[in-house]
C-alpha cells in the first residue's frame, strides 16, 4: 500500500512556487428617473428686441464701471401659461461676443464691454439657466431688458459688433423654443469730448488805441470778443483755465516787455475778470455742436502815465471736458 504522501507527490495538484492573487471586482452604478418635463402654451409670434443707439462714454467712469446704460421696459408675454417644470435660458452668443469675463462680454468696440439683465437678472457664460414650476395658469413675461456698457480700459470709438447678442430660450417637453431674442444693431461708442477746429494758436486783433482814449487808472476800452473755434459732443462738460503773466491781477495779463507802459489787456469771461491758473466752466452741453465761450478782452490802464509803443499780449487757455 502507497502511503498518502507518495501519492500527492505523483498528482501534483500544486507546483511548488506558485501564488494565487484573489480579488473581487465591485461594479457599482445607478439608474435615476430622467425629470419630466411640462408642457407650455407659448404666444405665436417671435419677438426681437434690436438695440440701436450712440453711446456717450463717460471717461471718468473707472475701469469696470458703467459707461453708459440703455433700459427696455417690455412688459411683453413669452407664454400663456405653462404646467409643470420648464427650463429657461440665455445663452449668449459666444461666436460673435467672446467672454471677457463671466459678467462681461466683449463689444467689439476697444475698452467698451457689453453686460445685459433680463428681467434684473444678469445674462452670464452660463447661460443663467433657471428652471421654473408652472402653475399652468401664470403667463411667462420679459418685463425689462437692461443694457450696460462698461469700460473695460482705453476707449477707442467704433461701433459695436451687429448680431444676435443672446436668445430667451424655453425648454418644455415639445422642445427648445425661442420666443425673445437680444440683438445688437446699429449702435457707435462716442467719447465725451471736445476738438479746437483748426489751429489751437488763436490771434486777437485789439486794434491801435490812443493814450488820450483813455480816462484814468483802470479805465478800459471797448471790449473785442474771442473767439475759440470749439466743437463738443452733447453732454460733456466744458472748463476752461488760462495761464498768462498777470502782475496786476483781476483778469490783467501784463504787455510783452519792451512796448507801451502803464497798459495792460483785461481777459473777462461772462463780463467778470477771469482767474489765472483756475479750472472755470463754462457750460454742460446739450447737443453737439460749435460751443461759444463768452470771452472778451480790453486795454486797460494800469498806471496814472501811459508810454506808447507797441501793445502785445500772450495768455495760455486750457480746455478740459468730462
């Protein structure tokens, strides 16, 4: 009789150095009901808000700031009535208006980006999808649409890019339908500003005066009328700030050495003697146009003797807009 060990060693149920790893797979998954979506009974004709208009930059306004805002009161139905959830969203138009930031979008006009609300809700990269419960009794409406304009950096004047902006889409179970659309039309970027036509060196005739024209210490001559030849845009305000030699003060800006004495030339802005070396305004515009400043000028005795000679005088003007 073999004994038990000879006979495990002939079958060899196991080679000697063999390992066996064991494991165990787990799988693990689910399956979730997919949201039943309702049903809406939408108006039958599409609507198109088309944004056409100039915008006036406020260049004051700090990077990220608004420059400009145009508001839309609509009060306008999308549906009749919708029963049970719907999704809605805005999808902007990413091809045409790239993302400078999730808040912002490009306009297509350097250093002006473009920011919309629907209903003062902000339009983001998102989408702003929203998913609403219908009562199946309540009509959907657009009431306000808000366009902002907002300095992104340095201005440079142009028109923003025409096309569709963003769709107000509403997904109900019959599909994607939509009903109102943003579109940017005709619409150009100015700054508030102004522009000197022509050369910025203004002469001012002031004529030949005689000494025994003049009555006294302080009396003046009729008054010439300057003219700035200044071109502004609507609602941009208008200072004015002159630098002369002025040893007497009161508006009088002294006569180039080597001429007449005891004379000097009266600067006055709206009939009162201007201050050297200050911002003065002058008005807010109202259309755009020729801007006048009411500035006149005068020989003026400044001493009880007068010598006669030649009558000459420099004064440096200053125009700044906001």
């Amino acid at each position: 009789m073999k004994n038990l060990s000879n006979i495990l060693i002939k079958i060899g149920a196991v080679k000697p150095g063999l390992r066996l790893l064991l494991g165990l797979l787990l799988l693990i998954g689910g399956v979730n009901n997919a949201m039943a979506l309702g049903t809406c009974d939408f108006v039958p004709n599409p609507v198109v808000l088309m944004v056409n208009d100039e915008v006036i930059a406020n260049e004051s306004v700090p990077v990220g700031g608004v420059l400009a805002t145009k508001n839309y009161n609509l009060n306008l139905k999308i549906t009749e009535s919708c029963a049970g959830e719907y999704k809605r969203s805005i999808p902007i138009n990413t091809a045409q208006y790239s993302i400078i930031n999730s808040r912002t979008s490009n306009s297509g006009v350097q250093g002006v980006g473009l920011r919309v609300y629907v209903n003062d809700q902000m339009v983001t990269s998102d989408g702003s999808n929203v998913i609403i419960q219908g009562d199946g009794k309540t009509p959907y409406y657009i009431n306000t649409v808000r366009v902002e304009f907002i300095n992104t950096g340095e201005i440079v004047p142009g028109n923003v890019t025409q096309g569709i902006f963003a769709p107000v889409q509403i997904e109900d179970s019959t599909g994607i339908h939509k009903y109102f659309t943003i579109q940017m039309g005709d619409i150009f970027v100015k700054r508030r500003s102004c522009d000197i036509t022509g050369s910025s060196a203004i002469p001012v005739p002031m004529g030949t005066a005689k000494k025994e024209d003049f009555t006294g210490k302080n009396s003046t001559l009729t008054p010439v009328n300057i003219k700035i030849p200044l071109q502004c845009l609507a609602d941009t305000t208008v200072n004015i700030s002159f630098d002369a030699t002025s040893t007497q003060g009161n508006g009088i800006i002294d006569l180039t050495k080597g001429g007449a004495e005891g004379v000097g030339i009266q600067l006055k802005m709206n009939n009162t003697p201007v201050e050297f070396d200050k911002k003065l305004f002058v008005a807010t515009t109202t259309q755009q146009g020729a801007l006048d400043i009411p500035l006149t000028a005068a020989y003026i005795q400044t001493a009880d003797d007068i010598a006669p000679g030649p009558a000459n005088a420099v004064a440096n003007f200053t125009i700044t807009y906001e």
